[in-house]
C-alpha cells in the first residue's frame, strides 16, 4: 500500500494538454441515449427530452480530501466519481454524465494519471454514465480534481431537502461511521510507515472499513427500491459532512425539528470492535463521521409499513416541530441537543 516505486515514468509535458487529454479519454464510449456529443467538440450535446436535468459539482484537494499516502489513484478516481454521484442519487435522480477536470503538477507521470483514469473509467462503467468532457491544467501544490454529474428524472420523482413535515419518519441507508473509522485506520498505519518504512500494515480486521473510505458507492439502488415500494421521500440529503450535519440541513431547510433515537443508529460490528480498540465512542463516529454516502430521508408516517423489515433501511428517529428543537435520545433516555461535529470544508486549521 504504501510503496511509491514507479517501473516507468512519461513526463506528460511531452504530450501537451491536448495530447494529454485525448491519451487519457480515448477509451470512453458513449452509452447514454441523452448523449447526442461528447469528448472532442468546443462542448458537449445532451437531450434529455421531457426529462428534468440535475447537476451537482465537486472539489477534492489533495492534503484536504485525500492523502495519496495510502489513497491508491485507481481507488481515487472511483471515489472522485462516486461522491458526486451521490449528490444526484440524493435528488432521486438517476446519474447520466460526468465532466471530469484536473489540475497536476510535474511530480505526477503519465502512468500515475491512466491509474487514476482508470478508476473513473470503472465507476461510470459500473454506473452506467457517460465521462463527456472536462478540463486538464497545471498545478503548483498537488492534485486538484473538479468533477461535475448531471442526472435525469421526471418532474414528480426529484426530492429536495425541504419538504420534511412534522411526525415524518427519518430513515437512513445501509449503515454510518464506518468510513470515518476506516480513515483512522490508515492514518494511523500511514505513522507507523513513517517511522518504520519497512513495516508491512496488516488490515485484514480493518476490511470493510478500510473499503468504505477508499473505495466508497452511490446508493444508485435506493430510487427504485422505493419506486418498488411505493414510497417517495419527503426529504432528502447524502451523508458526506457526517450524519448529524446532514439531519441538521434537512431540518432547517425544512423547518422542523427531529427527535433521533441513539440505540436505532445502524452500526457495523466491524465498527463498534474498532471503535473500542481505538478508545473512541461508537455513537460519536456514527453521528459525526463523514464520507459514508449513504441517504437519509423523510417518510410519511403512513408509509413506515411499506419499508418495515427492508435491511437497506433503518429509521432512526423522527421529526418533530421546529420549536421543539433538534434532539439526540440516549439508550439511557435522555434527551440531548443534537451538533454538528461533522466534517467543516472551511474550518479552521488547528
């Protein structure tokens, strides 16, 4: 994981930006109906006919959102798409087309950008969208990475943060903290790296948490999951700041409050055996844990039935009035004011 040993090494200034793109793109077909012209024109041409379009964008910094230390660049490309796709899966659309941009210094070769290509190759294979243009420059401090999705949907299925009611359900998908938990992981492996380079990291017991940090996916399958059941969201949001960050959005947005129950958190056993060797508190990481991309959302009352049993789902509380506030119920009962201890893109640095 943590070898930088490089077989072969192609300066991409011999390409030039053109080359460099054209060496880099050359393998993605086109597989969306919508997509009347992709890579190679002054821009794109999309159709999407009767269909609404939505659009989201994303930055990731190396240093701020990545550290190429243990983050393999397949794994970074992959992940790259996967985030913005799940901004579009969190309108209840569905994913379509991807621009990919990217500023990068002289330190990485050719072969280090076709790795990286190679993951977002993969991810819009896997998930069925069309990479139709993007943008390639240089960087002074690292790897910038800018990657706009586009989604359809019709009218009727696009679900926003702001229409949560009063006694709605709050429901969450799969389950939280793991990616965070697995972030620690390779923090910590990455200082003893440092300090001894010969040290081989054993993360067997760290699996599936290691995964969902570096390679995490878009909840593609919850739309029609709940189209299967008959069910359509009041509200909702992504989990990427870290839950309570995102029940807080969807309650302001919304204007009510929330009442979330602590002994309903969905938590992996990999997790909670984790949480305790590295002497942190389970419930903290699940509500304050970024990167898990899982959806949560708000259902009517009269729809708990509907998803009752369903193992994608877990209600964990609902919303109450606005003037009621917003509420963390612990195991022991009581009643504490729900934070945001998420993930702050413009936080301070301590």
């Amino acid at each position: 994981m943590f070898d930088d040993k490089t077989p072969q090494r192609t300066s991409i200034a011999q390409l030039g930006e053109f080359g460099l793109i054209d060496h880099l793109t050359k393998n993605f077909q086109i597989g969306q109906p919508s997509t009347l012209k992709g890579i190679g024109d002054d821009a794109a041409v999309l159709d999407f006919k009767d269909k609404k379009v939505v659009v989201s964008t994303d930055l990731l910094i190396e240093g701020v959102h990545f550290d190429l230390a243990y983050m393999p660049l397949k794994h970074l490309g992959y992940k790259a798409v996967i985030v913005n796709l799940s901004d579009i899966c969190a309108m209840n659309a569905v994913p379509t087309h991807i621009t990919v941009s990217i500023a990068v210094s002289n330190r990485f070769p050719l072969e280090a950008l076709e790795e990286f290509y190679q993951g977002i190759a993969l991810a819009a294979k896997q998930y069925d969208v069309d990479v139709i243009g993007g943008d390639t420059t240089s960087s002074q401090k690292g790897l910038i990475i800018s990657i706009t999705a586009m989604g359809e949907a019709d009218h009727d299925d696009i679900v926003y943060r702001n229409g949560a009611n009063d006694n709605d359900l709050l429901v969450v998908t799969g389950d939280v903290g793991a990616a965070y938990m697995g972030l620690q992981v390779l923090e910590r492996e990455k200082q003893v790296f440092q300090v001894n380079p010969n040290a081989q990291p054993d993360l067997e017991q760290y699996t599936y948490l290691v995964e969902r940090q570096l390679k995490p996916e878009a909840r593609k399958d919850i739309k029609p999951l709940l189209a299967a059941l008959g069910v359509k969201p009041t509200a909702m949001i992504d989990i990427s700041d870290g839950l309570s960050s995102e029940i807080m959005h969807l309650c302001k947005q919304s204007g009510t409050g929330c009442n979330v129950f602590e002994e309903k958190l969905p938590l992996d056993p990999q997790l909670i055996n984790v949480c305790e060797e590295f002497n942190i508190d389970a419930t903290t990481v699940a509500i304050n844990g970024g990167e898990d991309y899982e959806l949560l959302f708000a259902i009517a009352l009269s729809d708990f039935d509907k998803i009752k049993g369903n193992p994608n789902l877990t209600v964990i509380g609902h919303m109450t009035k606005e003037s009621e506030g917003l509420h963390l119920i612990t195991r022991a009962n009581m009643k504490i004011p729900l934070k945001a201890r998420g993930w702050n893109a413009l936080g301070e640095e301590k």
